[in-house]
C-alpha cells in the first residue's frame, strides 16, 4: 500500500507531543513535509531540532501558537503557503481532557470545554481550506471513543466530543468532493494524561508496564494493555492518505476493542 506522502505538505496541531508528535515523525518517514504548532516555543523548539536533525532541516515548519487564537491560526496557514505553497493534509490533534463529573464541572469549565474541542477544528479547519480544496487534501481529527461511550468521570469532555463528531459530518459533506474529513477515535493511548497520571502515582515503586497493565485490566480493555502513541499515529496517516482515498465522514476506533457498541 502507498500512502502517497511523498512531497505532500502536513500540519499537525499539537506536535510538539504524544500522538501528535507520533503522526509528525510517521508522515516524515513517509516522505512529507510538516509543519506542526503548540503553545510551549520551548518544547517545540526542542522538538523541532531533533526532528531536523533526523529529516532535515528544509522539511520542518513550527510555529508556537494555541489554537484557539484565531489570527494565530491564520498567520500560521499564511506561514506554511509561503513556507511550502501547498498543504495537503491538516491533522486537528491539540487539545487535552477535561476529568469531572456533573456536580464538579462549573458553567466556566463547560464553556472551556466546548471552547477548546470545537475551536480547535473550526479555527484550523477554516484557515487551512483553500490549500486544502487547491490539493484535494484531507483533514483527520484526533477525537475520543468517548464521543460514543461517555465516562461520568468525563461528562463535558465526553458531551463535547460527540458534538466534534456531529460537526465533523457536517464538514466532510460541505467540503466534498474537494476535501475528506475523518476521525480517529481513541480509546487509552500510553500519551499524554496517562504519561502525567502514571507520574504521579502514589507508589512510584510500580513500573509503567505494570501501571499500565493494571489500568488496562480495570478499564476492561479486550487487547489487555494502552495503545502506543505511534499506534495512533498509524490511523491518523492511513486516513489521511491517498490509500484512504474513498473515504470520508468516517471514524475509526483505536481502542484496543474498548467500545461496548457494534
Ligand atoms: P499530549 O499532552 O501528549 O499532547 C498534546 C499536544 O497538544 C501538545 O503538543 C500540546 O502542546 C498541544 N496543545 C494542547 N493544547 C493546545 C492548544 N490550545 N493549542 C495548540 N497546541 C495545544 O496529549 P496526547 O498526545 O495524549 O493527546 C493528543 C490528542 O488526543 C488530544 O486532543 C487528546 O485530548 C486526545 N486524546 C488522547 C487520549 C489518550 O489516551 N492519550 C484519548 C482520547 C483523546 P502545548 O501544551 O505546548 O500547547
């Protein structure tokens, strides 16, 4: 199979770390070009150097920005048609969970909420159309098996991004036939907020293997263990390659078997 990435141009939201950072070093390895932001230079900088050292330096864009700085988004997709002329897939990763229940979670932390999962589409999503359309490209978002399958531990993350899934529909019919708009849907990836929860566990004498193995047991997950960054990543260049040509407005799970629906 041939992904076709060779002289493609990709932006990732979020690179600068986990899946992210994951889909960024495949789509290299692959033959694109990327450009990825975060809001922390100083990561991304690190980052960016070793990233230039391992693909060259001609092959890695950044720029430190949020995603939800609508102008920063815009003066980054000007940065990349300048930089590179073209983009061809732009992957909406940045983002982070929200843990609280209904009674914990304030009018604040719901706006905050919906804030980022929508915004973090809709403001990347309208800058980089033109390129987009202009390639015949294709946007993944990275989204959460709880979109289906809520966690009360999780509820306006999870109500948050079953509205992300509803918008991504809406998207991929709008931007047909130019452009395809899909999902990842992941379950426990070892990235992320489970890399900072494993950090602060109370006996730090338990090793991650057997940190992550005892999590997985608990959350019932069929494979028994958390998905690898770069086993997300894989999803995330397979639906936005050429291989994946004659899809549109789909998911894909990446769970390990975690969901309860058929
Ligand atoms: P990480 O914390 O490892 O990486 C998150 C990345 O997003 C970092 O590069 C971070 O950099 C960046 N980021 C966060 N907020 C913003 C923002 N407002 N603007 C720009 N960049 C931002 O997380 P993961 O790799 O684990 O998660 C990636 C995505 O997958 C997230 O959207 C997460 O919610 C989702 N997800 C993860 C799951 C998991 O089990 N790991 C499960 C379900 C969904 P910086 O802080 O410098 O901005």
């Amino acid at each position: 199979m041939n992904l076709g990435y060779e002289n493609a141009v990709a932006v990732v939201t979020g690179g600068s770390s986990g899946i992210g950072l994951a889909t960024v070093r495949v789509l290299l390895r692959n033959g694109a070009r990327v450009a990825l932001c975060a809001r922390n230079a100083d990561r991304l900088n690190d980052v960016a150097s070793v990233l230039r050292r391992d693909h060259g330096e001609d092959r890695v864009l950044t720029r430190a920005l949020s995603v939800l700085d609508a102008p920063a988004v815009g003066d980054f997709a000007e940065d990349v048609k300048a930089h590179y002329g073209r983009c061809d897939l732009l992957v909406n990763n940045a983002g982070q969970g929200r843990v609280s229940t209904f009674a914990e979670t304030s009018d604040e932390d719901w706006r905050a909420e919906y804030d980022l999962k929508l915004f973090s589409q809709i403001y990347p999503a309208r800058a980089f159309l033109p390129m987009l359309r202009e390639s015949r490209g294709a946007i993944v978002a990275v989204n959460s098996l709880l979109a289906y399958q809520p966690e009360p531990h999780m509820v306006c993350t999870s109500s948050a991004r079953a509205g992300v899934q509803n918008l991504l529909k809406s998207l991929s019919v709008e931007m047909a036939p130019d452009v395809r708009v899909n999902s990842v849907l992941l379950g426990l990836i070892g990235s992320g907020q489970w890399t900072r929860r494993f950090a602060e566990r109370e006996d730090k004498s338990v090793s991650r293997e057997e940190w992550y193995g005892d999590l997985a047991r608990r959350k019932g997950i069929p494979l028994g263990r958390l998905g690898d960054a770069e086993e997300a990543a894989n999803a995330v260049a397979f639906l936005g390659s050429r291989a994946a040509s004659y899809i549109t407005g789909a998911q894909l799970e990446v769970s390990g078997g975690l969901s309860r629906h058929i």
